[in-house]
C-alpha cells in the first residue's frame, strides 16, 4: 500500500493501518521518516503566510524578504520539532504504561509519527488558507480541525499499538 493511500486509510480506520505498519516492520527507521517529512510539509506549509507577511510588509515600506522570515521557521520546523516531538512521544508512552498499556517505546514514536504525517494534508490547507485568507474565523476554523483530526488519529494509533494483550482462558 502506497504511503498516501495509507494516509487516507488512515482516516477511516486508524487503528487497522497503525496494526498493519507495525506487522509489516515499520522500525525506528520508518518512524523517523514519517517524521522527517511530516516536519518538512509543515515548513512548506507556513511558507504561504510567510509571503503574505513580506508582501504586506513592503506594502507598508518595509522590505522584508520571505527568506529572512522562512529560515527561522525553517530551524524551528525541521531542525528543532523533531526533538520536541520525541519527547512528546516519551511522556505519552509512559502515560499509557500508567494506564496499563503494554507496547514499547517505539510503538509510542510510530504512532505519534504516523499522526503527524497522517495530518499534514489538512496542515497544508491550514497554511493555504493562511496564505491566502489571513487570519479570520476560516484560519481558527481550520486550526480546529487540524487539532482535531491529529488527536483523533494519535489517540487511535496509541489504544492500536500499546493495548493490553488479551488473556484468553
């Protein structure tokens, strides 16, 4: 299964497309693509706003190129999220292990990297609308459903890789 049917699989069965990544393989290797590009297509989203911002800039006489604006986003998105996101990952692996789940460090990273890859679509709209809207009801509309959609996603990857083994008598 290709990488975007899988990601819109994804939408309607979550927990069935996390249990066939894990029982094809997916490893550290895996994870840390999903979140590679995941961070990179959040980068490339924000750029839309960012040209909105230089554009109306200048159109009040300031020159500020989109580069000065996109290189700090770009550090921030690419370089220093992924680091964020695996302790976000750590915490809500040990979370789980509170409430009694039995998966593995790894499987706490897959899912909440498959969620992210999983989001970027609508994050790529978010950033258009970003663009090309501003900010507005449409942009706080937007955020909401990208929230909403990647807490439904990683709450699902989550209860499919670190649910309890079933004891059968």
């Amino acid at each position: 299964m290709s990488t975007v049917s899988a990601i819109l699989r994804s939408y309607r069965a979550p927990r069935e497309v996390m249990r066939t990544h894990r029982a094809s393989g997916a490893d550290e290797a895996t994870g840390l693509t999903w979140l590679f590009i995941a961070c990179i297509l959040f980068f490339m989203a924000r750029l839309p706003e960012l040209s909105r911002q230089s554009h109306f800039a200048g159109l009040e006489g300031e020159e500020i190129p989109v580069a000065s604006l996109a290189l700090p986003v770009f550090y921030g998105t690419v370089l220093l999220a992924p680091m964020m996101f695996l302790l976000v990952a750590a915490a809500s692996h040990l979370l789980v292990k509170v409430l009694g789940g039995q998966g593995r460090w790894l499987d706490a990273r897959l899912a909440l990297f498959w969620a992210l890859l999983c989001v970027t679509p609508v994050v790529l709209l978010q950033g258009l609308i970003a663009g090309f809207v501003g900010p507005g009801t449409e942009l706080t509309m937007a955020a909401g459903l990208v929230f909403v959609i990647f807490v439904y996603l990683w709450i699902n990857n989550l209860i499919a890789l670190q649910k309890p083994a079933q004891v059968t008598p």
